[in-house]
C-alpha cells in the first residue's frame, strides 16, 4: 500500500468512513454518545486541521484508517496526570465551550484512531498515532493527552479500569494491546478516568443498538463494551458509563 497521510484541512472532500458498514470496528452503540455527536457533526468545519484521513495512492477518494483529536485548554499538568476526569466526553465540550468563549487552547486530546476490521494488524494504528503525534507538534503544542480506549478491556468487564491499566507482560510493557501501541511511540500512562464516555438511552434504544433484552434490572454485560451496562428495568432506562486510561505523550 502506498500510504498517504492529510488532514481533513487539505482534504476537506475525503470520505472518513470505511467501504463498507462491515469494516467498522465499533460496536452500534458507541456511535449513541451525545456529546460524540457534538463533535462529529462539525469537525470539518471547527477543526479539520486536527483530522487526519489515511488513503493508499491507489484509490484517493477512500479512507483506509482515520485519526481525530481537539484542541482544548487546561490548566492542570497533564504529565502529572492532572486531567479531567470525565475524559473523551469532557474534552469535547470543553473544546466547544473555549471555542464559543475564545479561550486559547493548550492541549490537544486524541478522540479516535480507527483502522478497519481487514486492516487491523498491519501497524496503521501505531503510523497513524506517529502522524497524530507530528501534527500536533507542527501545530505548536508540546503535549498530546489521549483518554484510551483499551482494546481488550471488554473481555474482562468485570475488572476495575485502575487494575486492567496496570497489567504488564514479563518484558515491562502493559498486557492490552493498544496501551501497547500507545506506550511504544513514548505515551506515559498517568492515570484512568472513571466515566470517560456517557451513553444514556431507553430500554429500547439498547435493545435496538445490541439485540439484547434488557429485561432485567442489574449490570448487563454487552459485547464491546467495556463494563456493564446499567440496566433499570422499573424505569425504563439503562446506562452505559465506560471508563478510559489517560496516557500522555511530550511532544
């Protein structure tokens, strides 16, 4: 593949999707976050600088892996892990907020790094993570934070975020493969948030988002997801709180 790296900002007209609805690799519900949505529905418009769109020479006109991340300020040390602690949703609003206010921004925060499912194991996550890094860096900002989304954290729902995120091989690096990933381009894990992603809705929106009943008050393990959902069948409702693993990285 000959791989060619831009930024939204030069490509504006580049298709960021897939080929097809089966090589995305979330799960339904993670596009349900609402303050997901608050990004997405204008990030070509407020910060297409910060996008990133890979395709092969071969075929300009389709995304084979996708990077995006925003601008926002902070006055905390992020290499002291002094970040917020509603993580992936918290520095999206705080973006928009600075933007409306026109408060400077200090720091950029990775949002997502998406390769698709027949290209997964190629090493585009990690060249697309030295691209978000260089970007960042070519915009003038000295540190790039990035509230991880751990990739194998779904197949232990049940294990706290602070425990899964301090589990290492023998040779010193941590077990989940994308803290993996992160940690060799010389990321530093500082610490989790608890509550980095919020995704309400209906007992039927979940079941139409997973195929599962959502019949039951309690915790509801669903594929994907990185804890239990909470499920309240009395009101109708349920609850998806994911929780992420802060990582930082000087530029």
């Amino acid at each position: 593949m000959d791989l060619r790296i831009v930024t939204l900002a030069e490509r504006p007209g580049l298709k960021s999707s897939f080929a097809s609805a089966e090589t995305e690799p979330w799960p339904a519900f993670m596009d349900e976050d609402p303050i997901g949505n608050l990004y997405y529905s204008d990030v070509r418009t407020a910060h297409p600088e910060f996008g990133l769109i890979a395709y092969d020479a071969g075929d300009p006109d389709q995304a084979v892996a996708r990077a995006f991340c925003v601008p926002f300020a902070w006055d905390g040390d992020p290499a002291a892990g002094e970040l917020p602690v509603d993580g992936w949703d918290g520095v999206i609003w705080r973006s928009a907020r600075d933007r409306q206010v026109g408060r400077k921004p200090n720091l950029v925060s990775a949002l997502e790094i998406s390769v698709p499912k027949d290209l997964q194991g190629t090493g585009l996550s990690g060249r697309m993570l030295a691209a978000m890094r260089e970007n960042a860096a070519r915009l003038g900002f000295e540190h790039l934070v990035a509230p991880v989304r751990p990739n194998h954290k779904h197949l232990v729902p049940d294990l706290p975020i602070d425990a899964y995120a301090a589990l290492v091989r023998e040779d010193g690096l941590p077990q989940d493969p994308w803290l993996r990933v992160h940690v060799r381009a010389g990321g530093r894990i500082v610490g989790t948030c608890k509550r980095a992603m919020v995704i309400p809705g209906t007992l039927a929106e979940w079941r139409s988002w997973t195929g599962l009943p959502f019949d039951e008050t309690g915790p509801v393990v669903v594929p994907g997801a990185l804890v239990p959902v909470h499920c309240d069948v009395e009101h109708g409702v349920a609850v998806y709180v994911e929780p992420g693993v802060w990582v930082h990285h000087r530029l």
